[in-house]
C-alpha cells in the first residue's frame, strides 16, 4: 500500500517530565556518590547530610512533577504498592517509582545517624524533637551499625533510579530516538556528571573545608570523565542519526540545527564546563569562580539534554 | 480461540465519517475537544496532475505485542484472550505513557473535566474516572453478539471484522491473501487492523 | 412570513411566525414508499424512534390546520392530495375524522399512514396488520424480488427506449406541448439544442479568467442533510470541526492562491462578477479543486446564532447564487458565473 508518511513529535510528555527525568537522575546519583564518598572514601558527615537531604529534596520534587500532572492522582497507590513489581514487571515506570520510594527512605536512613548528632539538625524546632524520640534514636543507631549495608541499598535504588530515566524513554518503540540502548547510558552518564557538579558547588560554596581539597579535585576528575564519556555517546548518536530511519533522521534535523541544543548543551553544558575543568585538573585555578560556573553549566546543561531529547523524538505516522 | 481483526477497505471508504458518529455515541468520547477513538482522515495524495483524496480511517490496532501494555505502570491496561486490549477506568493513573509507547496514535486523555461535560453532553455517562482512553472493539457489543458500532454503521462495507483463527472467516482470508496489510508491522507490534490499499485500482 | 422548521434555522429567524416541526425521529411518515435502494419492488416507511420532545406538529396536519384557517375548506386539500399523489380522499377523510373524535396525535398524517397501509397490503395480497409487523422487523417489505421485477418490465425486452414511441426520438413532443402552452426559448427547443454555457456577462467561455477570477461549484458533506436539519447535532458539529477547512474552507488550487498571495486558512471575500453578491469565508488550499474553480461544500454559512454550534461556520452558497431561475426544471442557474477573489486582513478590510 502507497502511503504518505506524516512525522510528528508529541505533546503528551512535555518540561514537566524533563524536569521529572532530571531531578530523579541528578537527585539519586547525588545520594549514591554521597554515601559511595562516605563508606569508601572518607567518612563525611556534613556532605551526607547535604548530599542526602537535596537528593531526597530532588526525587520529591521530580516525582510531584509526574504525581502532579496525573489525571487521577487516587490512582498512584496502585504504583506505590511495592507488590506493582510482581503484577507489572514489564512497565518501567512502576520499578522506577519503587526506585524512588526506596531510594528515599535508604537515603534519609542513612543519614540519619548524623543528623541524630548533629547540633545543627538537634536545633531545629520539629527536627530536633524528633530526632530525639526514643525510637528514632533506636533507629539511627541501628542504620549507623548497618550502614554499609544501608549505604547499598540505597546506592542500588540510587543507580536504578537513573538508569530507569533512560530505560523509560527506551521504551518507547516507535521513536527511534529513544527506542535505542543508547538512551539509558546517555542518561545514566549524565544523571552522576550533573550529580558531581552537584557536589562540587556544596563542597565550594556551603561546606568550604580546606581538609576537603583533595575531594574536590577527585569529583571535578570524575565529572571530567563523565563529561567526556557523555560527548563521546552524543558523537555517536550525531552519527547514528544521520541515517537508519526518517524518524531518527527527522530528529537529527532538529536537533543539530537547534541553537539551542548546539551552543547552549553541547556548547555551554559540556565543552565550555569540559573546558574549564580540565585546565583545573591539569593546572589549578585561582580561584573558585571557574569550577563554580562549569558546575553550573552542566547543571543547566542537564535539564536541556532532557528538554531536548523529549522534544525531538519523532513519530512515523503511515497516514 | 477467538482473535479479533479489522480489515479496512480504502478503496470503498467513502469519508462519511458515519464510524465516527456512530462511535462517538456508543462510547461516549470526547468530541468537544476533538478526541475520538476512531477517526477518518482525509488525505490528498498523488503527484503532479495524479492527485486523489485518500479517506483512511483509523483506530486502535489491538496489537499482539501492545507496547502500550507493557509500559503501563498499574496494570490499567489489559489484554483479553481474544486480542482485544482494554483499560480499567479504575486503575489508570493517567501518566500517559501509553500515548507515548503507542505508534498508532491511538490513545488520548478524558480529565475530570470531560467527565463533568460528558455528563452534559451525553446525559447518562458511563463512566466516573478519568484515564487514558482507547479503543475497545466496542468488547460490549461483541459479547450480546453485535459487530464493532462503526463496522455496523459503515455505508461503504469498508469496515469488516472478524476472526483470524477462524479460516473460513472472510476477514481471516483477506488477511491470509496478503491482500490486506498492517500499518508499521516492522516495530513488531503485530497490529489486528489490517487495510486493502486502494491506489491499485485508481491507478 | 411563515416557516415551519425543526430549528431555529436562518429562514426561522425572519419569520413572523414559526410552526414547530417534529423532526424525522420522532415522525411515522404518513405513506409508504419504494424502497429504491436495490431493485427489488419493494416497500418500507419511516417509524418514530423517540417521542416527540416537544410541543411539534406534522407536517400535513399543519398544511391541513392551514387549508381549514385560511379557506374554511380542508377537504380541498383531501381532493388536490388525491390529484397529485391518487391517496383517495373519501377514505383518507374518513380515517381522518375518526382518528380525530379518538383524539390521536397528528391526525391527518396517520390518517394518510393508515390508508396508504391498507392500498398497499391490499395490493401486495397481505393485510396492514402484516405490512406493519414484516417493516418493524426486516425495514422493507419485498413486494417482488428483481429477478421476477426483471422478467417483465426490463426495459430491453419490453421498451426500447423510455420515449414516447419507444425509439430514438430527436423530436420532443412534450417541449411541443409546452410551446404550445406558452413556452419560448432554446431551452425548450423541440430538437436537440445546443445552448452555450454562459458565466460572463461580456465575455464567452474561451476568454481567459482574470488572475483574481474563478468558476465555481459546490457539492454536500454527508454530516449535513439536505435541509440542514441536523445542523446544530453536537457530535456532527464535533465531526464538522474535526474535518475543519476541508469542509468549511473555500477551496482553491495551490497554482492559483499562490498568485494572490493566499494561504490556507486566510480570510477571504468572493464577489460575483455578474450579481455583485458578495460572502467571506477562509482559504483552503487543495490540489482536489480544478484550477479554475473555486469549491465550497453548501452545508454551511448559517448565520442564526440560536443554531449554537453551526454559525458563522464556513460559507454560504445562498450568498454568491443569485436568483436566476433555469426555466426548463425551475431549479437555480447555481453555477453560471464567476467569482473574484480578494484575500480579507484579520479584521476584515481588504489585504
């Protein structure tokens, strides 16, 4: 049968699942890499409770996006049921959701033991009350006996949480796009380079320690080679775009001919902050302002990877 | 086993839109926002001086391998043994992943407010929950015995339905002829509706 | 002025008085009728699906009620009803008058139902009783299959021709009889004429259109009857609206709008080049319409506000046609001249 194609991009899933996509990758990467810091690295109270409290901050904030333009909210107990994962394996959106949930209450388990002794957290009128009671004392020193094992699962959640934003889109078939295993990589390597930058601002402009000097340098050498890895996947989907279907195709033509996709991700939200953080790894910088600024950029830079890739996708429609 | 198939007949749709009236008023969509479960474009097509109207009528294509099941989150959308896929008003949190997974276009959004007009529109609504709604190869009708309410009002016998599993069921050969094609049978959807292309027989 | 009409349609807006029509759902038509959708002879008629909503009247009780008001003389409708379409009036009055001592509903039309139902049955060989129950169930009610229709009246076996001597006729005795009643003209020529098509007043068929000049036709969307009756159903408008400029817009060629600057969806104003009648609508570009013709569907252009979900919808043929009338059939000359085109600003001046 002779047909006339028709290609269209969708307005069901517009900035709001960008932001959901966004803050559930850059909220749980920063909680792994927190509590990753922490049991491995060095023990670092401060930066788990500030990596703990935005992370969780974040998945709230990301899910109320996606809870928020439901069209029957009553409905979502029947994904917040942890048994959603035996009756819908298959549906991404249900282990992501559990993901989320989980990744929540490990984080906050986790970081519970400090803030118990936390003077700052003790302080606070409802908090500190709280965190007095008996059985949240009880609590807290049981997770800080168990904490690596806390730690874990909430590094599972934490990992599963941003490869699920990937794996999400992915599984979409008709868009070519996102109907390709390149997708969760991309949005996995882009949720932990937008989780150190992440970081890397608390740890230069809040926490501000001198003894956390050589942590500094190791995330801006970590999100260095995210960063890189992330323009290496881009490189190859610039090619795998330019040919395979028209819909890949239509894509690409948006895509590499947006300014804003061009100068403003490519450009400003991963060669610019690329740029800067190589001369600080290789030479140092004076002063903060540049680490400060890349961290920004790719912050930015994340979301409109996101934005983007939601925008472009291209539907082939024989009719 | 029954397996539910519709075949379209372009050369013998006639852009009445009868399907659409008739489905409107039988399943209660929501028309006053253009929404519909089965809806007939209407194409130009050709080249040059050889140009045609094309009426090609469309809906949900009850997949084999629906990717819309497979990315719904609460389980709202199911698959009878007959092929038919549905959803359940109850279930659907509307998160409208299943307008993204699915080629066909085929799914679309009733609010609480459609539902507070629809009450208008159509007296007795048959529903109270929102969701993504869809197709259904009027199920209700097929189980007093009745066609599909827009293969019954079809002036032009464009819409035929039928068994698959059944060889002696006309639609079931017209597909078997090869006669009758699925649209985008390459995504592996294994799509039921099945359309007889109508350029042959103009040309 | 009097319209009797099931909407509150444009005519209904100038009428000084309105008779409220039942509408065809809520109607048992008042004869029976061939069923010309096979050959099959064959009957069917219309049954009532709903009851009448409101306060509604049939027509032929309203012609009836009108005949008594304005003549005091209804049997003279009874007696032009029996010459123009042989239902007996003796019978039909009787009918009539009995269903109205039993105070029936629509009297008349159900005295014409009644009546007609029982010549029919009788002609059939069945009773009424029966006609009615074989129609409520099956729709029609085969009177001879084709097959035996065929056997005696296919026309190449017992006539020729449809012509008076059943031949090839180049003479035409019936323009002859109506030259005779008085008729002047080609179009009553009794031999075969060639009468030019004329669309200009000062120029033919061969001289080339303006750059802004078009023929036009027109044709129907089967989301609106003939008669408009079902204009204002909601989920019609809903299709009306769904097909959008295809269906309301004026078409035109891409070639042609592409020289007046036109674009889909563009307001525009079209003026008869030989009546000076002028109507607005919106540009729909389409390669459907010859090149030199403008196409509009006649479902539209109703500009009564209380049909709610169809005016100021689309363009109304009624607007461009003037009132020149074809005199053979009486039917309007709806196509014999052109139109010019001028694309219209958003505010409605010329662009």
């Amino acid at each position: 049968m002779d047909v006339t194609m028709t290609y269209a991009t969708q307005d069901y899933w517009t900035w709001w699942i960008a932001v959901y996509l966004y803050l559930g990758g850059l909220g749980a990467a920063t909680l792994t890499v927190t509590f990753l810091t922490d049991l491995y690295l060095k023990r670092h109270p401060c930066l788990v409770m500030w990596g703990a409290i935005s992370g969780v901050v974040m998945l709230g904030l990301g899910s109320a996006m996606l809870f928020l333009h439901l069209l029957d909210h009553v409905a979502v107990f029947s994904v917040i049921n942890p048994l959603v994962l035996f009756r819908k394996p298959d549906a991404w959106i249900a282990w992501g959701t559990q993901f989320i949930i989980w990744m929540m209450w490990w984080g906050v388990l986790y970081a519970l033991p400090y803030m118990a002794r936390s003077e700052a957290f003790l302080r606070l009128p409802l908090v500190g009350a709280l965190l007095r009671m008996r059985w949240i004392a009880a609590l807290a020193r049981c997770c800080e006996r168990y904490h690596k094992v806390v730690g874990w699962l909430a590094t599972v959640n934490g990992i599963g949480t941003a490869v699920y934003t990937g794996l999400l889109l992915q599984s979409f078939p008709a868009v070519a796009l996102w109907h390709n295993p390149g997708v969760p990589l991309l949005f996995t390597v882009s949720a932990f380079s937008t989780a150190m930058a992440y970081l890397l601002l608390v740890l230069h402009v809040v926490v501000r320690r001198e003894e956390d000097h050589g942590l500094r340098v190791f995330y801006e050498r970590l999100d260095l080679m995210l960063i890189a890895a992330e323009l290496v996947i881009l490189f190859s989907f610039f090619h795998y775009m330019r040919a395979g279907s028209e819909s890949l195709y239509r894509s690409f033509e948006l895509l590499w001919n947006d300014w804003g996709w061009l100068v403003g991700f490519i450009g400003f939200g991963l060669l610019v902050p690329f740029a800067l953080e190589l001369k600080g790894v290789l030479r140092g910088w004076g002063s903060r302002m540049p680490i400060v600024a890349a961290s920004v950029l790719v912050l930015v830079g994340g979301y409109l990877l996101r934005h983007y890739f939601l925008a472009a996708g291209f539907y082939a429609h024989p009719w | 086993m029954t397996r539910y198939a519709m075949v379209i007949d372009l050369n013998t749709c006639v852009g009445c839109n009868a399907c659409m009236a008739a489905c409107a008023m039988e399943n209660q969509t929501p028309v006053w926002k253009d929404r519909w479960r089965t809806y007939v474009h209407d194409k130009e097509i050709g080249t040059a001086e050889e140009v045609h109207r094309r009426f090609f009528p469309r809906l949900c294509n009850h997949c084999d391998n629906p990717p819309c099941l497979t990315v719904c989150p609460t389980g709202a959308t199911y698959q009878l043994d007959n092929g038919i896929v549905l959803v359940d008003d109850e279930l659907c949190m509307g998160c409208r992943a299943c307008a993204m997974a699915c080629p066909y276009d085929a799914r679309y959004e009733v609010t609480f407010a459609d539902i507070e007009r629809g009450r208008d529109f159509y007296g007795d609504l048959q529903r109270e929950r929102p969701s993504m709604d869809k197709c259904t190869f009027c199920a209700h009708r097929l189980e007093q015995g009745l066609e599909p309410a827009c293969v019954q009002t079809c002036v032009g016998s464009a819409r035929m339905f039928g068994d698959l599993h059944d060889p002696e069921d006309p639609v079931a050969r017209l597909v078997a002829s090869g006669v009758a094609r699925p649209l985008l049978s390459h995504l592996g959807t294994r799509p039921n509706v099945y359309y007889i292309g109508d350029l042959k027989r103009r040309g | 002025m009097i319209a009797i009409d099931v909407l509150p349609s444009d005519t209904a807006a100038w009428a000084d008085v309105i008779l409220p029509n039942s509408t065809y759902l809520e109607r048992d038509e008042p004869t029976l009728y061939g069923n010309g959708v096979n050959h099959d002879l064959a009957l069917t008629t219309r049954y009532a699906a709903i009851d009448p909503l409101f306060d509604t009247e049939e027509i032929p009780d309203i012609l009836l009620e009108m005949t008594r008001i304005l003549s005091g003389e209804p049997d003279r409708l009874l007696e032009w009803v029996e010459a123009m379409t042989g239902m007996p009036a003796a019978p039909v009055r009787a009918a009539w008058e009995r269903l109205r001592a039993e105070g029936a509903p629509s009297p008349f039309t159900h005295a014409c139902r009644e009546v007609s139902f029982r010549l029919s049955a009788e002609r059939a060989g069945t009773t009424s009783a029966e006609l009615d129950r074989v129609l409520r169930e099956r729709g029609i009610f085969t009177e001879q299959p084709r097959e035996q229709v065929l056997e005696h009246a296919a026309m190449p076996r017992r006539l020729p021709l449809p012509t008076g001597s059943g031949r090839v006729e180049y003479y035409s005795s019936l323009f002859d009889s109506l030259r005779g009643m008085g008729a002047e003209g080609p179009h009553f020529s009794v031999l075969a004429t060639h009468i030019p098509a004329r669309c200009r007043d000062n120029a033919d068929m061969a001289a080339p259109l303006g750059a802004d000049e078009f023929y036009f036709t027109y044709g129907k969307t089967p989301t609106v009857s003939y008669a408009s009756t079902n204009s204002n159903n909601p989920v019609l408008a809903a299709v009306n609206r769904f097909k959008g400029g295809t269906y309301t817009g004026i078409w035109i060629h891409p070639d042609r709008a592409a020289r007046l600057d036109i674009v889909t969806g563009d307001p525009i104003r079209l003026t008869n080049t030989r009546s000076g009648q002028t109507a607005t609508g919106h540009a729909y570009i389409t390669r459907l319409v010859h090149r030199d013709a403008l196409f509009i569907y006649s479902s539209f252009g109703a500009e009564n506000p209380a049909l709610t979900r169809s005016h100021g919808l689309g363009t109304a043929t009624n607007k461009l046609v003037p009132y020149r009338v074809e005199p053979v059939v009486g039917g309007f000359r709806s196509q014999e001249f052109t139109l010019r085109v001028q694309k219209l600003d958003n505010s409605g001046g010329a662009a």
